[in-house]
C-alpha cells in the first residue's frame, strides 16, 4: 500500500545574540536573509513584500548532486518569535523559531515534507536528513556570526 508519511528534519543552536535581532534577520528577506543562506542556495529573488507575512520569494537549491527551484511564501504564526515558509509546489514548509534565552536566543530551523512510506521513504527520509542538517548546522552559524556584526 503507497501512502505518504509526514517527516520533520530540524537541528537548534544557541545563538549569543538578541533574539529580536536573529528573528529579523531572517524575517527580512530582502537585506539580511539572503547573506545567511549556504552556499548551496542561489538565485535568491523576493517576488513580493519583503519583511515577514506575505513575502514571496524563490531560490534555487543544488543538493544531491540535483539542483532544484522553489517559490514560497511567508507567514509568522508567532511574529518575532516564528516564521514559517510554506512551498505549495512542493507539499513542505521550513520554519525558523527564535526563543529568548538569557542575553541570547536559541534558533530552530526545520522542514516538514511527506515522504512515501515503506522501504523507498526510509532512504527518502534518511538522504534528506543527510543533505538538511548539514545545511542547518552552516546556517544556524552563518546567522549567529552575522548577528554578532549587527548587535
């Protein structure tokens, strides 16, 4: 039986920096977001709006030797707190949630998608696990050096 499971990959860090500020630099997708993103992300273009709910943005993203287009749109269930990007073409979404934390913040970032289930979602599941973390583990650094420059 073909059916889809739902999956979350995500990977936190603290971050020494005022969550306000790390929550704005990924809220503003016109000067900040775009500095922090790895290498693996190009072509990054705002579509519409460009701070928080309601901007529209593509990129493209080489990974597993594939090089992908994505169109997605932004809202902040919680804003200053957590926002998420929604990608309809793909069925996903990636959040970004920023906690408080004494004179600092720690920063969540993770992906739901549907993957198939069975054996073919195993390896799904298990090589996009190994393609995001590692994305996340270099973005979750690239936003506390940068937050560090802007504090």
């Amino acid at each position: 039986m073909a059916g889809k499971v739902r999956h979350r990959i995500e990977a936190s860090a603290f971050v020494d920096a005022p969550a306000a500020v790390v929550y704005q630099i990924f809220a503003d997708y016109r000067q900040h977001h775009p500095r922090i993103l790895p290498a693996a992300f190009g072509n990054f273009q705002v579509q519409a709006g460009g701070v928080g709910a309601g901007t529209a943005f593509t990129f493209d993203l080489r990974a597993a030797g594939r090089l992908r287009h994505y169109r997605g749109i932004a809202s902040e269930p919680e804003p200053g707190r957590y926002l998420v990007e929604t990608y309809p073409d793909e069925g996903s979404q990636t959040s970004f949630r920023v906690v408080p934390l004494g004179d600092g913040c720690t920063v969540t970032i993770a992906t739901e998608f549907d993957s198939r289930s069975g054996l073919a979602g195993i390896f799904e599941r298990w090589l996009a696990a190994r393609v995001l973390k590692p994305l996340y583990a270099d973005e979750l650094a690239r936003v506390a050096a940068y937050a560090r420059n802007l504090s």
